[in-house]
C-alpha cells in the first residue's frame, strides 16, 4: 500500500450484526485482503484502518468491529461516538441473522448520528446452496429503511472492496 503524504479525511465506519455473520472477515478481507480461517472471535473492540483514494480524496476509513458483544444492546454508545458510516452484516444462510437486522439498524438510529450512511450487507454469498434470505427480501428491506445493499463474500473477497467503496463516497457526498 502507497502511503499518502496528506489525508483529507478519516471517516469512522462501524461493523455491526449478530455472531458469526462473518464481520471480522469482511473487515480483514478489505484492510489486509486476507481471509482467515481459523479466526477466533473477537475480543476486545478494535478497529483497522486502509487508506484509500475516492474521488481523487485520500481517506483513511476507520473501521471499528464488535467484540462479542453482539448481543441484544450489549454494544455500548462509545462504539457509535462520531462514526460517520455502518455495515449491517447478516449471513444469506442464516434467516434469524437477517431477522435481527432491524434490531442493529434501531441501534443505530439510537445511538448514532442522524446522518450516518448505513449499508446491509448479506455476506457468505459463496455459499449458494445454503441461502436461506432471497435478494429480494433484502432489497425490500433496504429500499423500506433507507439503507445501500450489497452481497458479499470475505471467503472470494467478492464485492467486499465494492460496498466499502460505495459507503466511503456516500459518506463522500454527505459531507
Ligand atoms: P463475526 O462473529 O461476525 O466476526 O464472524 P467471523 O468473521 O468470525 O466469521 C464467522 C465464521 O464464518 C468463520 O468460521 C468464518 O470463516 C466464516 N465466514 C466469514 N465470512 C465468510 C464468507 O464470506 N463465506 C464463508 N463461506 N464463510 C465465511
Ligand atoms: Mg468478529
């Protein structure tokens, strides 16, 4: 990676989503483009960065993932404090993943800022003959909530760059 003379923006960009829905891979996918398998889950809340060129601006994207603490409001409102985007992260082959979403997104809209940009994320997309969440599902939920969609796949790294693109110049745009 090209380390950039001057950053014109940091923007803090939260993952949120039941257990196991893959948040950590997604993350590790698009700031090492490495995808573990033997991980074990997250302890402690931490973040990672990648600097990336959008819009000829270089922003450094911030992203703070949960540390199993992804029980009903166990993540605490410091998490949220001045994040300026966030991923819901459900897994297309778990349906009760895709149930809790609108529990994350009324989180958010508690804790977070107004003007947050929030994008659903179904992941495990490789894992076709196990859906259980039909696209169309989520496009409706999406669409209903105000929210960017996108499928993804940390194990290929499938859309992963693309969603977080997608969000860093939303933020972009509303800022
Ligand atoms: P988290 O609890 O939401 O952070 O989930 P993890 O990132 O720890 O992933 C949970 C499990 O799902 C792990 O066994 C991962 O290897 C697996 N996993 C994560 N992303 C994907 C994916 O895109 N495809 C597949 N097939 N497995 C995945
Ligand atoms: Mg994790």
């Amino acid at each position: 990676e090209i380390v950039p003379e001057k950053i014109d923006y940091v923007f803090k960009v939260v993952v949120i989503g039941d257990s196991a829905v893959g948040k950590t891979q997604i993350l590790s996918r698009f700031t090492k483009n490495e995808f573990c398998f033997d991980s074990k889950s997250t302890i402690g809340v931490e973040f990672q960065t990648r600097t990336v060129t959008t819009k000829s601006k270089v922003v450094k994207a911030q992203i703070w993932d949960t540390a199993g603490q992804e029980r009903y409001r166990a993540v605490t409102s410091a998490y949220y404090r001045g994040a300026l985007g966030a991923m819901v992260v459900y897994d297309i082959t778990k349906r009760q993943s895709f149930d809790h979403v609108a529990r994350w997104v009324e989180e958010l809209r508690a804790h977070a800022d107004n003007s947050i940009v929030i994008m659903l994320i179904g992941n495990k997309a490789d894992l076709v003959d196990l859906r259980a969440v039909p696209t169309e599902d989520a496009v409706e939920f999406a669409e209903d909530q105000g929210l960017f969609f996108a499928e993804t796949s940390a194990l290929s790294g499938d859309n992963v760059d693309k969603a977080f693109f997608k969000l860093l110049e939303e933020i972009y745009g509303g800022i």
